[in-house]
C-alpha cells in the first residue's frame, strides 16, 4: 500500500530537549515536504527536497532542520525546540518536483502532533 | 505575497448541497486544489483544476473557477454526514510549493 509514514504520531517533551520526528515514503517520490498545520493558518511548508541530498527552505524553516541521505527519508529535525513550534506536523511526497507535475497529488502522512513545554 | 483566503466554517444538513469558498491573489497560478481533511489524519487531495479551465465535474464534486476574480468553489452535491471534514483550497504557480488557505470546517447535520 502506497504511503507515507510518520513516527512518532504524539509527542510531548521540554524545551531545549533535540527531537527528530521521521518521514518516510514507500512510492519512490523525489519530492518531499514538511508542513505545521496551526489554527486559523492552514498548512505552512518548512522545508522541502526536490531529491537526494537536495533540500530548500520553505515558509517557515527557523528553528528546523532537516536531511535527504536516502530516498525513501526526510526527517524533520528541532534541535532546541521551543514552546511556539507546538503544533501538528505533517509530511507530503509527491513523484516529482511541482514545475514538472503541477497535476500530482502530494500525499500526506498522517500528522505528527508536538506539544513542547 | 501569495494568499489564500477561506471562511472558516460552514454547516448544511444532510442531503443538501455545500458550497465551499476560496479567494486567491496570484494570478500566475496553475493549479488549484481542494483537499479534505478528517479528524486525526493527513489531507487527502479531493481534486484540482488547471488554470485555463472553468470548470471540473468528479461525481458529486463540481469545482468552479473564476479566474477574472481568481474565486475557486467547491460544490458537494447531495452532502453525507461523512463528508464532514475541514476542507482546504491550495494553489501552485511554477516551481512554488503549494499554498494552503486556513480551511474551512464543514458540519453536515442530519
């Protein structure tokens, strides 16, 4: 079944305590995505991969980093998180890079909730 | 820079058709899109339209675009109370990435 799986679904931590949450999608996509869903805002990107080793910053990418090594894997990294990066966080791939398939879905994962304290 | 407006809620009962409303501003868009989203999960894209078209049919789903107001509407005709959903309107123009609205959250009473 084609998809994209994030892990962990939930979680609550401190701030300042380095948290990785990872993506990874079984459809050989070469685009890949991180978004935060907040209320009243929609979805805003973070950073984006158009392939491996390729990545760009999105809307909001402070306080974020990330990593394309393999495919199949693009993990969001916070490295000192915050209290004002609590929110739902979603992962999307896509077979290629918009210019070339303005017309392919992006598939998202399920969300990611983080709660920061 | 790019905006995409939505109202945020919108109830209909059963049976009846929902109208969902977008407002863009980049005239440079190319594509547009409707995705819904269930409580606990991912969006699911719904459909999309190309820029130089007025219109899209799906089943129950019509999608409207008025380009000269850059307004996209996505109609659901004979609603389910399983289509109970926030629903988000997306735009892309070239290599941006998609921008979303705010959504709008559907209740569908019975």
């Amino acid at each position: 079944e084609a998809q994209v799986t994030q892990n962990p679904r939930y979680l609550i931590t401190v701030t300042g305590k380095k948290l990785t949450v990872t993506c990874s999608q079984n459809m050989n996509h070469e685009y890949m995505s991180w978004y935060r869903q907040d209320p009243g805002l929609g979805l805003r990107q973070i950073y984006y991969s158009m392939n491996v080793e390729v990545t760009d910053k999105g809307d909001v990418p402070e306080g974020y980093k990330v990593s394309r090594k393999e495919k199949r894997n693009f993990p969001l990294i916070l490295e000192s998180p915050s209290p004002n990066q609590t929110s739902l966080y979603f992962c999307a791939s896509s077979l290629s890079r918009p210019r070339q398939a303005g017309n392919q879905p992006q598939h998202f994962g399920d969300g990611t909730r983080l709660s920061i304290l | 820079g790019e905006d995409v407006e939505q109202s945020l809620f919108l109830s209909v009962r059963e049976g009846d058709s929902s109208v969902i409303n977008c407002t863009y501003t980049d005239s440079s868009s190319t594509y547009l899109y409707w995705y819904k989203q269930e409580p606990g999960a991912g969006l699911q894209l719904l459909t999309y339209i190309f820029s130089n078209m007025d219109m899209k049919q799906d089943q129950r789903l019509t999608v409207l675009l008025n380009k000269k107001d850059k307004h996209l509407s996505l109609r659901i005709a004979d609603t389910q109370t399983g289509d109970s959903a926030i629903y988000f309107c997306a735009e892309r123009a070239g290599r941006r990435a998609l921008t979303f609205g705010s959504g709008t959250r559907l209740q569908v009473q019975p």
